[in-house]
C-alpha cells in the first residue's frame, strides 16, 4: 500500500481563516453546518455572490453565531476552501489505500479520478478557484504537486531523480487537469466525459513526455 501520509498530514503554511476553533463536539457541529450552508449557495449563485447575511439565513443561524467564527464573507470562504482541499486529499488517500501502485501514471489516474468526484459529491468544491492554490513558503509549486512529488519519490524514486523538476511539471499537470476537469462540470452537472477524458491524456502525455527519470523507475519495479 502507498504511503498515503504523505498526501495527508497538516499543512505548515495554513491560512488560519476560523476567528475561534470549535473544542466541543456541538461547536463542531455548529460550524459544519455553516460551511454545509456556504457550500450550497456557492453551488446556487457562486461564491463571488456569498454574503455572511445569505450564510446565517441559510444554516438557520443567527448573524452574530457566523461573525463568532469568522470575520467576514472572505474567511467563509477560506474555510470552505480548506475543508475542501482537505476532503480532497482524503478522497485521494482513501483511493489510494487497497491498490498496489503499478507506475507513476496510475498515481496520477487516481487523483485525475478523485477531483472528478469531489465536484461530483462535495458541495461547494468549486470554491476552491476561489483563491490562490496553496503553496508552501519555499517555493511557488502548488503544495498537491509537493504531495504528489513526495509519494512518487518514495514508490518509483532513483537516484538521478530530480525533485524540483519533477514538482514543476507534476504543478503544470495540475493546471492542465483542473482547467479541463472544472470545463467538463461546467457543461455538465455529471461531468462531461469527453472533457474528463482529454484530462486524463494530456496530463498523461505531458507528464511522458517529461517524467523519464520517474517512468524508468516505474518501468524497472
């Protein structure tokens, strides 16, 4: 089984976008149920319109139980984006758990595989082009292409693997993939297979033509 910790676990650079961390099981329960109410009008009018008024009326709430935990509308979204990109990782750690990882591309198929159904199933994910990708605070390569570099070097790593290339094309993948996975949801609530299809082989096509060092380690286990 792959070392799924390597795509979960805390991130250092964080934005701390919750005003008071609930520490009681019905704070916790409290505040889903914010971020569960912003989820569904983010998926209804798009998280440019949502207002912490709309947040308050939609999760039965009063304005002042949403201003104890965040500021204003922008950290509603921040926190939303977060839960998010961490259900996100989640769903690529828990695909990954009973596969045997046969090469780098199977890797990349389960994440390509696991944001499709993020958008199909997390309301609210499109909240996450609602700001900036993460990244940690020594590079600008997107933190997934960190995670993903990670586990890649660990299951098909050599000697002559060349980490900081390798997260600069897997953050490129990442573009690509994301642009044409978030097209195929806007044409198509389901998602249109024709989009997601071409995600899969340009993604695959680049990262071939540029993972060499990964894919001769692959082909060699």
């Amino acid at each position: 089984m792959p070392n799924v910790d390597l795509i979960l676990g805390a991130d250092p650079s964080r934005r701390r976008s919750i005003r008071t961390e609930p520490t009681q099981r019905r704070s916790t329960q409290r505040l889903d149920a914010l971020l569960d109410a912003a989820a569904e009008i983010v998926d209804e009018s798009g998280f440019e319109r949502l207002t912490t008024q709309m947040v308050a009326e939609r999760a039965g709430a009063s304005i002042g139980t949403v201003y104890r935990y965040f500021p204003d509308r922008v950290a509603v979204l921040y926190a939303l984006r977060e839960r998010s990109v961490r259900r996100f990782r989640e769903r690529i750690a828990d695909d990954l758990v009973d596969i045997d990882l046969a090469n780098w591309w199977h890797l990349m198929d389960v994440a390509i595989d696991a944001c499709a159904a993020m958008y199909r199933d997390e309301p609210g994910f499109s909240v996450v082009h609602a700001a900036r990708r993460e990244t940690p605070e020594d590079d600008i390569e997107p933190e997934l292409a960190h995670r993903l570099a990670r586990l890649i070097e660990a299951e098909f790593g050599s000697d002559d693997l060349d980490l900081a290339e390798l997260r600069f094309r897997l953050g490129v993948s990442i573009e690509l993939g994301d642009a044409l996975i978030s097209r195929a949801f806007e044409r198509d609530e389901a998602g249109d297979d024709r989009y997601l299809a071409e995600a899969k082989r340009l993604v695959h096509d680049y990262l071939a033509e540029h993972l060499g060092a990964a894919r001769s380690a692959s082909t060699a286990a």
